[in-house]
C-alpha cells in the first residue's frame, strides 16, 4: 500500500510541476515578448552598442547598394560609417522603435503588414553626416532616401497572435493546476519530505532553464550564430528579458526554501 501510494503521489506531482513549468514559462512569455511597447522601449539600450549599429548599417548598406553594384566600394564605406553615426539621431532611433514596436506587433498578430526599417527620415540623417565627406554622394542619398530602408527579420516569424490572446488564461490555470495537484501529492504520498524536497529541486533547475531560455540564449548563443542580425536580436532579447530576473531569484530562494521544509519534516 506504502509503495502503491508513493508512485501515485510521484506521477501526481510529476504532472502538477509540468503545469508549474506551463505557468512559470508563460509569466515570463506575458512580461517579455507579449508586453506591450517592450521591444520598442529596447531600442535605446540596443543603439547604444556599436556592435549593434554596424551590424544594422551593414545589413541597410548591403540591402540597399550592395546587389546593386550603383556605388564603388569606398562610396559605400561612407555610406556605411554615416549610417552608423545616424544611428544615434534621436529621430532615427524613434523609427526604428516603431519598426521594433510593429515586429513586436506583428508577432503577436496585431500587425500583419511588412516591417522595414529606413527611408526619409534615416536618409536625411545620413546625407547630413555625408555632407563634408562626399557632397555629391549625399545629395544623391538624400534623393533616393525611399530605397535607405531594410526588412525588419522580426517578419519571418510565425504569428503567434492565438497564444498571446489566451497567455493570461494558461497561465492561471497552469499556476491553480500546479498548485492544486502539488498539494495532493503531498496528501497522497507516505513521505511529504519527499515531495518537498522535490519540489525545491524543481524550482531551482527551473530557475536555471528559463534563465537558459530568456537570458542565456540571447547573451550566449544568439551572437555564435554570425547571422547579420544576430547582435541587434541579443541585444533586444537581452533588454526585454531583464524584468524576468527577478523570476529566477525567486524560483532559486523558492527551491532552498523547500529544500530546507524537506529536510526538517524528514526529521520530525
């Protein structure tokens, strides 16, 4: 009856903390990707990397004249070197918020047009910084300022717009699940010690995952792929990933208080 008992109340818990993993993740999904204006309110912290501003004036110079073959090399290292200088106008970096801003929109399926980032406004910006460098290469940028524009790569992913709508839902449930199927492993099984100190094992490595997923990733791995985007992707995950910190410090002193319940009702 004993062991009968203990592998019911293993398969219950097992179950309550996949739910508890459900809630967790989708807390950090609503604070993050989902919060409204987040990506936009991270353009700032990522403009002010130039690791940032080279890779967008790359993909923008070679989006623009690269395939065209219109320029000579050195007319397009100047370009390049005013875009990233363009990069820090005020109005410039209120552009690209809205073009993050409609990303962001478009991945939650409130934005089903294209997103691109550029034009006039950027193209203005650039002909200033040319002006004394290359007269004559500015007012040609400043005439064809509708082509000074590149594809936003937030485009390409899938809409997730049914998710976003129902997060809130999945995630009460998922937390009243968790909670309602840990209490009674704790009813069922013959050692509550055990399933305490399980659960505090769970909440530490969980602490440890979504840090993987949301802050890990975008440090880490994202900037190892190369790809032209990769530092402005890490740097926008990165700033809109900071508020779930204090998630992770919750989950990790949450698991070393159940660790600790653990080994005290295990010695009563």
């Amino acid at each position: 009856m004993k062991l009968a008992r203990s592998a019911v109340a293993s398969l219950v818990l097992a179950v309550a903390l996949f739910f508890g993993w459900v809630a967790v993740t989708s807390y950090l999904f609503d604070q993050s990707f989902f919060a409204p204006g987040r990506f936009a309110n991270a353009t700032e912290a990522a403009l002010a990397s130039p690791t940032v501003r080279t890779s967008i004036a790359n993909a923008i110079t070679m989006d623009a004249y690269g395939n065209t073959g219109a320029f000579s090399k050195s007319a397009a290292d100047q370009v390049n070197t005013a875009l990233q200088a363009a990069l820090l106008n005020k109005a410039v970096q209120q552009e690209f918020a809205t073009a993050m801003n409609h990303a962001q929109q478009h991945i939650i399926g409130q934005y089903p047009g294209s997103v691109t980032f550029g034009g006039p406004v950027l193209a203005d910006a650039v002909a200033e910084n040319l002006l004394a460098v290359n007269p004559q290469l500015s007012t040609l940028i400043s005439q064809q300022g509708a082509s000074l524009q590149v594809s936003i790569p937030g485009t390409t992913l899938p809409d997730l717009g049914k998710l976003y709508r129902n997060i809130g839902a999945i995630e009460k449930y998922a937390l009243l699940l968790a909670i309602g199927l840990a209490v009674v492993a704790l009813l069922i099984a013959p050692r509550r010690s055990t399933v305490l100190t399980q659960i505090g094992i769970w909440l530490v490595v969980m602490s440890f995952m979504e840090a993987l997923i949301f802050w890990i990733a975008p440090t880490v791995i994202i900037p190892l792929t190369n790809a032209s985007w990769a530092p402005v992707v890490s740097q926008v995950l990165r700033a809109i990933g900071g508020p779930a910190i204090s998630t992770y410090a919750a989950l990790l002193i949450g698991g070393g208080v159940f660790v600790v319940l653990g080994r005290v009702f295990r010695r009563v």
